[in-house]
C-alpha cells in the first residue's frame, strides 16, 4: 500500500496552492447524473477518492474524462446501467450519494451499502428518511441499498435528527427533480452544501437557503446541463497545512483558498499563539512563538471541523501543558492516538475525550495510517519528530491529498515516497 518516509526537524516556508474540496468534488460528481446535457467541473483533485467516484458513474452509463490535470468533462447517461459496483463502491462512502440523483432522473436505483474510513458509525438512517418522504421506497437487499419511485418524487418537509452533510446532500439533490416545494430542517451548513446548491442552481435548479439551518428547493422538470463550474478549494488540505506550518514554526502562505471556511481552526491556532493573517483568497500561518497548549470540540460547520482534530493532536503532542480533545462528530476518530504513542506522544483516551500532555520530543519510528485524516496526522508528526518516521498504508493519504509529498518538499521538507 505503499510508505511515506519523512525526517523530521525542517520548518515549513514558502508558498502552496490549495488543491479543490475533495467532498465538494464527489457529491457534484453525483450531482452531475441529474443533468441531461455535458457538464465541466474545474479544480477537482486528482486523487484516488475522486478516481474511485468517476469509475462508479462510467459504470453507470456516463462518459467522464479528464480535459487536463484539474478538469473534468462529463457527460451524463441517458439511461442508468443499476447497479454501482461493489469492488468500487467499498472504497468509498461517498458513493452513497449517488442514491438521490439515479432516483430522481431514473425512478430506480441500486448501491451497495458504501465503505470509506473506518472512523465510525455512519448511518444510512437519515438518507432513507429523507428520500422516503420524498416518495421513494427503499429497501436493503444482499449487501445493496434498492430503491424506486412509483410515481415522480414529490416534494415534502423534512427534518433531520442530525445535520448530516451526506443526508442534506442527498436529499437536495433528489427534490430538485421533485414536484413541488422541499424543506429540509436541521440541514448541515458546510462550505461544501453550498457549493453544490450553487452548482445545482447553475444547472437549473432552484435551491434557497444552503449554509443555513433550512434549505428550500423548489422542483424542476429538468436539470440541463452545459455549464462549466469551479470546485472550492479543500478547506481540510489547507488546514493540514495551517497545522503543519504552525507545528514546524515555519512560515507558510496558502494559495486558492477561502479563509472564512477555515475561521474555526484559524481562531484554534490563535488561541495556541500561532500568527494567522487572513487576505482575500490567501492565508498566511506564521509560527515563531512557544506554543501554548488548548483544549477543542468537534462539531457540526461553523464549529470545529472533525477532520481536523487528529492533525491538531499532533501538533498539541510537543505542546508543554495539558490539552484536551473532545470528539462529537465520529467515535473511532482516536485511533491515530496508539500511532502518535509509538512516537512517544502522551495521550489517554477515555470514550470521546483524549487528554494530551506535551512532551519535548517525538521520535520517529515506523508507524501505519489508520485513515485519511490518522495519515495526515502522521505526516505532521513526522515533519516534526527527530530522526526518520515511516508511515505505512499511504494509501488512505492519497484518497483525499493531491501531490502533498511534492508541496511539502517545495515547503522545505525532507519527505519520500517508497
């Protein structure tokens, strides 16, 4: 699965270019199957979940290929080929999002029940709520999600026990197509909902009220494509950065990004005495101060974002003082913390709070990525351990970075791939 070896000890300085939003890229990836005419997406990552997600739609009946490193030509299918593969679809959890646009555009559909990282329970709970109340009738059948819609999905209020970004995701784009006014309560506000709302829009579709607690939508009878349409930047890849930069006492600018998406952390690394100046699409992350230590909970966007928290430990690992985690979002997130306590890092997890008690040093040594977020939780770990830290299962790092071993040896790092 291929290793990442680094020797710790460089700070980070100089420019990088924030690559797109990887979630953002693969619900408009699925959103795309609700168009009747060819669809362009710019700024998409190219990495191995973006890859996975195109080779399920191809499967489906679409055309998607690459118009050069960063965009993507798609033309959607006219008629659906049922069945997203399984070999695929366990790669990937966003696959599950491919549920609301096969139902809305073709009345059927079938997806095996989606895998991704290991970071928790992630139910389907919500989804089938939502698109049930639309009209859809879903069942679970040898390992697939099944659905039909007897009729044209209908528009109806929906309420969500829990902001879940998928949930809202999937339902949005399931009632573009439906008769009649949707509401969906309680709807996540990520950067990324409002991204595809946007993108629904340019399409066609009448959405009101994404990064809000409610979201409107008004169906259409068709979505019609022939656009062309910019991904946002990857608000986590630029916080890995901001952490990394911040953990090295480097001095970092960050390049095609949106600082209002990243305002949580921001306000993080400025509580810990990290210089971070906003501009307009930049940031610059100045680190040249002892850090001090802080305490963090997860929560639903604008809160602290769960995809940070594992970085942010192991920054907080060389960190004199106590500091506490506090993880509301995913239970299995905690993980990395055996990995980090190999390097020498001081963690007690009890449930879904991890106390940290900086120590001087990390050492490197050999230690495996338990997913994404564990692996680039690694690589800050690595960059500032003494000696040579090796990071097995590369690969969950490569679902959601695009060239990050090239941006960060351009930031000065001493970093390589075996």
């Amino acid at each position: 699965m291929g290793k990442i070896i680094i020797t710790g000890g460089s700070s980070l300085r100089g420019r990088v270019k924030i690559s797109g939003a990887k979630n953002a890229s693969l619900a408009l990836l699925c959103a795309t199957i609700l168009a009747r005419n060819e669809v362009v997406l710019e700024n998409v990552p190219d990495i191995s979940d973006v890859r996975v997600m195109i080779q399920i739609i191809n499967n489906l009946g679409a055309q998607i290929a690459w118009e050069n490193p960063e965009t993507l030509r798609i033309m959607p299918p006219r008629k659906i080929n049922m069945g997203a593969p399984f070999h695929l679809v366990k790669k990937l959890r966003a696959s599950n999002l491919l549920l609301g646009p096969m139902l809305a555009r073709f009345g059927q559909a079938k997806v095996a029940l989606p895998g991704g990282c290991n970071i928790g329970i992630r139910p389907m709970d919500l989804h089938f709520k939502g698109l049930s109340g639309l009209g859809a009738e879903l069942s679970l059948e040898h390992g697939c999600v099944c659905g039909s819609v007897p009729e044209r999905l209908k528009g109806a209020r929906i309420y969500l026990d829990f902001p879940s970004v998928g949930a809202t995701e999937n339902i949005m784009m399931a009632a573009c197509l439906a008769k009649g006014q949707t509401l969906i309560e309680n709807a996540a506000k990520e950067p990324e909902i409002v991204d595809l709302a946007n993108f629904l829009n340019t399409m066609g579709a009448k959405v009101r009220g994404a990064g809000t607690d409610v979201i409107k939508v008004e169906g259409v009878a068709s979505l019609k494509g022939g656009v062309r349409y910019p991904v946002i930047p990857d608000r986590i890849e630029a916080g890995t950065f901001m952490v990394a930069a911040a953990a090295t006492k480097g001095d970092v600018i960050l390049e095609n990004m949106i600082p209002a998406h990243v305002q949580p952390l921001s306000a993080k690394l400025r509580e810990a005495d990290v210089d971070v100046i906003e501009g307009e699409d930049s940031l610059r992350v100045i680190s040249s101060r002892p850090l001090k230590p802080i305490d963090i909970k997860t929560m639903p966007y604008p809160g602290f974002p769960t995809d940070m928290q594992s970085q942010l430990a192991a920054m907080l690992s060389v960190v004199p003082g106590t500091s506490m985690l506090v993880e509301n979002i995913f239970e299995n997130r905690f993980m990395v913390a055996d990995e980090l306590k190999r390097m020498g890092a001081r963690i007690k997890v009890e449930g879904r709070i991890a106390v940290i008690e900086g120590v001087s040093c990390l050492e490197g040594t050999q230690v495996k990525a338990t997913d994404l977020r564990a692996g680039a939780a690694l690589i800050v770990a690595g960059l500032i351990a003494t000696g040579e830290t090796e990071i097995c299962n590369a690969s969950f790092i490569d679902r959601g970075y695009h060239n990050l071993e090239e941006k960060l040896r351009n930031l000065g790092a001493s970093i390589r791939r075996h």
